[in-house]
C-alpha cells in the first residue's frame, strides 16, 4: 500500500527528529517536559500509522469508499487522541501543553516535509526549450 509507504518515511523521519525536539524540552523543563514531548511524537506517528492503514485497505479493496474511509480514520483519530488526552491529563509528570503542541507540529511538520519530497524544485536559472529573454 503505498498510504503505508508514505507513512513508513513519514516515521523514520520522526524517529530521526525525535532528539532534536524533545532534547531542548529535556534541558529547558527537565524530564517532565521530554517526556511530554517525546509522547507528543509518539502519539502523531501512531495517529499517521493508523490513518494509513484504514485508508490503504479500503482503497486496495473499496476505492469507492475512500472519502468515508478518510473521513472515518479522521474522526477514530480524533477520537482516540482524545480519550489519550484526557487520560494524560490525569498524570503529573505530563505537560499536556507541551504533549499538544509537538503533536500538532510534528504531524503539520512529517506532512509537509512528505509533500515537499513529492514535487522536487526544478532548476528554473535557465530559460528553457531555446527560448530566449527579451531584452
């Protein structure tokens, strides 16, 4: 499934990431704050992982189902990183503000950096096809 594929560069790039974010929560909060923010991580690359896996079934499958199928991974997404927020507000050691805001970043981010890679930048310095500049 190529939504798997795509999900799977997604993750190594979080994986690769991972220190870099959650290493100035460590030294600025302490371990509290890494925590949080490693959980952040986690919880956007498992939410991906999940979302892929619906979405790649149905359109092996079902290709007509798809928009309900998307639409349904993004509300069981929704709705289980949910049920994982209230249930991390319970403990003391999580900073939930932290924990939102990598999730949201690292999602936002692993998405973008996957949709750059998908429209490389062409070299555009030189006119092209022998057609020439008006001077």
């Amino acid at each position: 499934m190529i939504e798997l594929q795509m999900v799977y560069r997604m993750v190594k790039k979080g994986v690769l990431i991972a220190p870099l974010v959650v290493l100035p929560f460590f030294i600025w909060g302490g371990v509290d704050e890494g925590v949080s923010a490693l959980i952040g991580i986690v919880m956007a690359l498992l939410n991906l992982l999940l979302s892929a896996r619906i979405i790649g079934g149905v359109a092996e499958n079902k290709p007509g189902l798809l928009l309900p199928a998307a639409m349904f991974a993004f509300m069981l997404g929704l709705g289980i990183l949910t049920a994982i927020a209230f249930g991390l507000e319970a403990l003391d050691f999580v900073t939930f503000k932290i924990t939102g805001l990598v999730l949201i970043g690292t999602h936002l981010g692993l998405v973008l950096w996957e949709a750059a890679g998908a429209y490389p930048v062409k070299n555009v310095s030189s006119p092209s096809h022998g057609m020439k500049a008006r001077s």
